[in-house]
C-alpha cells in the first residue's frame, strides 16, 4: 500500500490527525467499534486515558489479523461519551497514539456520543485501512 498524507496550508496545522489521506492498494479492510473491552467482554480502566489505549490497542489488534500495520490506517473515528473530557486529555491520548500506532497519523474524527453499547465504556474507535 502507498498512503500519502495531505495537510494543505489553506487549513489550521492538524495535530494528531491528517487532513486527507489517499490510499492505494489491493485490500480495503473495516475494523469494527473496538472499545477497552478485555478478552471476557468486559470494559477495563476507570478513566478515559485508560480506556483509550486499551480500545487503540482492541482496533490494532484486528488490524494485525487482517494483515496490516498502524501505518495502513487510512480513517478512525473516535466516539467519546465526553468530549470535553477527551480535549482536557488531548496530550496524554497523542502520547499513548505514537507509543502504538506511530506518527503515520490517518484522517480522524471525534464525535460525541451520548453512551456506547456498554454503559462504562468512555470511548470507541473505528476505522478503515487499506493495505498493499
């Protein structure tokens, strides 16, 4: 897969995100809502951060078994119960996104939800790679 990722100077610099992302390759893959659920289906972490790593870690995850990398990312959405909350912890949720998934940043969105599937849960991402 070839990404080349588009940050026009017309636009406010994006931290975080890019502004387009234009992906060639052979495989599109859609990864499912992943929230900090652990292996017996249940939320772990108390606070969003938390939550946060463990529902990028739950997307990765799925994205590895269909054989591709954080890089192949072309789209997340973030769904969070909070988004207030979510900017006050903009800094440390950049931390955790390059310790995982790098600096190959995909087009991103965070949309405010007014609860998720399960009622503990903070936060939600999905998303769509395409891979080579």
């Amino acid at each position: 897969m070839s990404t080349e990722r588009l940050n026009p100077p017309e636009l406010s610099p994006p931290a975080g995100f890019s502004h387009a992302v234009v992906a060639t390759g052979t495989r599109v893959v859609f990864l499912a809502g992943q929230t900090s659920l652990d292996t017996d289906g249940k939320v772990v972490g108390e606070s969003l951060p938390e939550q946060f790593e463990r529902a990028l870690a739950n997307l990765l995850t799925a994205l590895r078994a269909a054989g591709g990398t954080p890089a192949d990312l072309a789209r997340v959405t973030v769904y969070a119960t909070d988004v207030a909350d979510y900017r006050a912890h903009a800094a440390e949720l950049g931390r955790v996104w390059r310790r995982l998934a790098g600096r190959d940043y995909p087009a991103m969105a965070v949309v405010g939800a007014v609860r998720l599937w399960d009622e503990r849960a903070l936060v939600e991402l999905d998303g769509f790679a395409v891979l080579a």
